[in-house]
C-alpha cells in the first residue's frame, strides 16, 4: 500500500523535473495528489517546487482546510479541489508555466488541431480557458466547463493545468502539452498546417483503448476542420457532450486565420 510518505516523495520528484525542464521559474506551479476521498496532500506557496523537501507539503480537507503541515497552502487550492470533486477518477494535478504552451495561452490560441498523432490519441486536443484571476474562485470556475471532457487545459494569460490518474501520468501530459506547442509553433512557423482529417481521426479514437497510457474517462473529443464535429469519444465513456466547449469547428478555422 502507498502511503503518504511514498506521495511526498513523488512530489519532490516530479516539482524537481518541473524545475528542470523549466516549466516553472521561481515560485511558480503546484502539485497535488489525492490521497483518499477526504485529504489532499499539496505544494505550499512561496517556494521552488524544485527545492521542497517532503515536510514542505501540507494537507487538507476536500473543503481546503488545513488539517496537516507548517507551511500555507498554494493559493490556487480551490482548482486542485474542483478537479478532483468534477473527476473522481484523477488522483494528481499538475500546474505549470511551461513557455511554449503559455506562449499559446496568452495569444488566446487553443492547442486543438489534430496535427499529432499521439496527441490526439492521449489528450484529444487542448482547449483554452478564459482568464481568471490567480488565487481566486474566478480561476477555478474557468476551467469548469472543460474539466469533464479533457485532462489539459490551456488557462488564458496564464499556464497549463493536466491531471490523471497519478503524479507521473499527469506529469507526463504536461510535458505532451508543451511538446505538441513546440510542434504547433513550428507549424505555424512554416506557414502551413495539414490537420488529420475525419476518417484517420476516428480511426485514432477507436485506437484509444489499446494504448496502455490512455486511461482517462474523459471523453476527449476532437474535431477536424474539414468536417462536421465529431462524436468521437472514449469508447470506454458513457458521455458524449463534444458541444460543450467553446472550440467548434469553424472558431478553430478563424484561430488559424482560415
Ligand atoms: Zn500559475
């Protein structure tokens, strides 16, 4: 069984990768895992998450109260909570500046072509959230609508936030996000983008289910912009509700100018 010290030690672990791949500058990103249905362990605020030490995090209650650690919790707690109450299967956050993604986020550009394959089999594609002050419930409630149906998200003006079913697969999407805007941004570069139409698109959700690293219940739809939206979702899920989000087809075509 792990326990809370095994948790603590992933933390450290990944805050430092974080750090390294400088997806984070100075006291930036939080982290956190659930550790049942009642606690959270969490990253304080005011430190390097590339320099925490296991003592550093704290826990709290599914309201955010405090019930362990010397150090105050990040300000951005309720984002953490709100995820986890909207998904009961993710089991760790991860936020992040990383720079080319946040690049994109404060162009107010979503990630959401299928110009990769692996992206849209892992992520889907990755909607942008509108701006919400830091620190307070106006952040958290951007995300709301985008949290059922994908596990990244581009937060406007601001950063990225991914989660999964465990630190390291939630990690490892953020690290999918910034390499996939690398790839976005050298397309762009380029002067030319040529996104997987409809009929290789549904071949790629159907191959969801065999790939062992996509373990989500989003549904993750993806759309092409060459045809109508796509029902396409989990095969695994029950829902289906593309609609929601605001990144339909032809919205998708003006951020690109088209
Ligand atoms: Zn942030």
């Amino acid at each position: 069984m792990t326990t809370d010290h095994t948790y603590r030690r992933e933390i450290v672990k990944v805050g430092k990768m974080l750090h390294q791949r400088r997806y984070i500058a100075a006291t930036d990103g939080n982290l956190s895992v659930r550790l049942d249905e009642d606690r959270v362990l969490v990253t304080p605020t005011g430190m390097s998450k590339g320099a925490m030490k296991t003592a550093d995090m704290v826990i709290v209650d599914m309201d955010g109260r405090q019930i362990k650690g010397r150090r105050t919790v990040t300000s951005e707690i309720g984002m953490h909570l709100l995820i986890y109450r909207m998904r009961p299967d993710v089991r760790a956050v991860v936020h992040a500046h990383p720079r080319t993604a946040t690049g994109f986020a404060a162009a107010g550009i979503a990630l959401n072509q299928p110009l990769v394959c692996e992206v849209v089999i892992g992520l889907g594609q990755i909607p942008l959230a509108p701006y919400g002050t830091p620190g307070t419930p106006e952040l958290a409630e951007t995300l709301r609508p985008l949290i059922p149906d994908y596990d990244a998200i581009l937060m406007a003006n601001h950063g990225v936030v991914t989660y999964g079913a465990d630190l390291m697969c939630a990690y490892m999407k953020m690290e999918t996000v910034e390499h996939f805007a690398e790839i976005t941004l050298v397309t762009r570069m380029l002067g030319q983008q040529q996104p997987l139409d409809c009929t290789n698109l549904e071949k790629l959700v159907e191959a969801r289910s065999r790939y062992l690293g996509v373990n989500s219940a989003a549904p993750m739809p993806v759309f092409s912009e060459n045809a109508e939206v796509s029902s396409m979702h989990m095969q695994t899920s029950t829902r289906n509700k593309p609609q929601r989000s605001n990144l339909r087809p032809r919205e998708t075509a003006s951020l690109l100018g088209n």
